[in-house]
C-alpha cells in the first residue's frame, strides 16, 4: 500500500470523527465556537483525505 493512501486514510477517518463531535456537539444544545470548530477542521480533514485517496488511485 501506498503512503499516500495510508495517509488519506487517516486524514479521512480524522475527518470522520471530527464531524461526528461537532454533530454530536450541535446536538446536545452546545451551539459555541469549538462546534463550528470541530465540523470545520473535520471537513476539511475529510474533504482533504478524500481528495489524497483520489488522486493515488491511478
């Protein structure tokens, strides 16, 4: 396997999570800036694993 792959793979799940607190967050009735803090980087985080597992998959 690739490292890049590897990489993606962990960015991705990082994102996964990330976005799974925030949610989790938003739902509880904590609407504060670490929520918005949390779906961002996750999304990013996601988006960019995705992104690296993409281009890899020559």
């Amino acid at each position: 396997m690739n490292i890049k792959s590897i990489f993606g793979a962990i960015l991705t799940l990082a994102g996964l999570i990330g976005l799974i607190y925030g949610g989790v967050d938003f739902t509880k009735g904590g609407v504060s800036q670490a929520s918005f803090v949390y779906v961002i980087l996750g999304a990013i985080f996601f988006f960019a694993g995705i992104g690296l597992i993409r281009s890899t998959k020559a």
